[in-house]
C-alpha cells in the first residue's frame, strides 16, 4: 500500500488549468521533492493532497483512504490524525505553547497526549528547554521545527511540506533539510516536499519536476544540489 498515491488529478481556476491528470506514488517512508516553476501546481496538489480543497477530477489516497472523496469534516478528522502538514508561515499558534503546539492534532481530536511521544520528539528536534517557550519568543529554524514535530506528532502516513525553508537562512535551511533526512528514516513516515530550491531537493531521495499540470520526469538527487539545478534546467531552460 502507497502512503501517498495520486492518479489523473485535475484541477482549474476558471480557465486556467493548473493540474492536468497530474499523478505521483510514494512508498511508506519515501522522501521525495516536488518542483516546478511558480504557478506550475505545486502547493495546489500539496493542499488537495491534505484535504484542503477539492479537485476537478482524479483521485488521490493516504494510506488506501481516498481523501478526495470524503467531505470537509472528514477529509479535516482524517488530516489531524494521518497526514502531517508543514507551511512556509509556520502557522503556529501564537498564544500556545512549543509543547502545545505539537500536541495540537491530538488535542484538537479529544485524543490523549502521549506524553512519551512528545519527549521524544522535543528531543530529536532540538527543542528541548524551549517546551514552555510561545511562537514569538522563538527563532524562525526553531518555529519551523516546532512545525515539523506538530506533523509528526500523531506518526501520520505522509508528511506535506510546502516550502519549509521560505523563511528561513542558508544556515537554518540547511540544518532543516539535515532534520528532515535523519526524521525520514527514523519515523518512516513518507514525505514530499514542495519546493524551487535545489539544496531542499536535494536533501530527498528522489524529485520529480512538473510541467504543463503534470509529472515531467523524475530521478534519484544523489543528495547533490548541483545535478538537481542541472535537471531542473534541462527540464525548463
């Protein structure tokens, strides 16, 4: 079973189709990037990929669970518990705290905290001294981790991360891009990350280049930035 499967996706805003049969597998654990020139659909699949909004047509699947079929209050339960989302902006919120804000999934489903989970992710991530910190009080790499572990937080099947580096400096991308390497093998949760920067690409297995509202080519990054930047412009030059 595919922890991310989509298939002849579709999807126009008025007469300008931006997805156009777009189709994408990822196996459990798979890390992989996404990357395309603006307008080109990227964050469009990411949020009909989390349940966001809907497309025109095609399917896509978390976990065997057709999450374009199901309606907002289920497509937003199914979200909280089995797909993890991470943005550009954080969106953190800024009245709760580190620990709080990880938990929020959990404690938006009436759910119990699991008090070992969130331990142990505030250690991986770093965070550790910072649980009783707000938003504000925090740099822009330590709020984008806090956002990486409110994904992981309930071990969803997929993780979706639109531009996680957008706000952040070489030095704190760089360091993301480390974090989301070492959390893809030890939580096995696929991930497919939404980005134009080569030196994110490059951190995932494999990227995969869209063009006219659908998959162009894909091939395995080698970790290397300088082939992605190649590629990518082979691909759109």
């Amino acid at each position: 079973m595919d922890a991310l499967k989509a298939t002849d996706v579709c999807r126009s805003y008025g007469r300008q189709k931006v997805l156009d049969g777009f189709s994408l597998a990822l196996a459990p654990g798979e890390f992989a990037a996404l990357m395309g020139p603006s307008g080109s659909g990227k964050s469009t699949f990411l949020n009909i990929a989390a349940g966001l909004i809907c497309a025109d047509s095609g399917k896509v699947e978390i976990g065997g669970n057709d999450i374009t079929a199901m309606g907002d209050g289920a497509a937003t339960r199914f979200r909280r518990r089995h797909v993890g989302v991470v943005f550009q902006a954080y969106n953190l919120l800024k009245s709760y705290t580190v620990s709080d804000n990880i938990s929020m999934p959990v404690r938006l489903d009436h759910r119990r905290i699991d008090a070992d989970r969130l331990s142990h992710l505030v250690a991986a991530l770093g965070l550790s001294g910072l649980e009783k910190k707000l938003p504000a009080e925090l740099s822009g790499g330590e709020r984008q981790r806090v956002a990486i572990a409110r994904a992981l937080f309930a071990q969803p099947y997929a993780i979706l991360a639109d531009e996680p580096t957008g706000n952040l400096d070489m030095s704190s991308t760089r360091s993301i891009c480390e974090l989301l390497k070492t959390l893809n093998k030890t939580e096995r949760s696929a991930i497919l990350v939404v980005t134009h920067d080569p030196v994110v690409a490059a951190s995932a297995e494999t990227v995969h280049f869209l063009k006219d509202g659908r998959v162009e080519a894909s091939f395995p990054t080698d970790n290397d930035p300088a082939k992605v930047s190649r590629r990518y412009l082979e691909t759109y030059g």
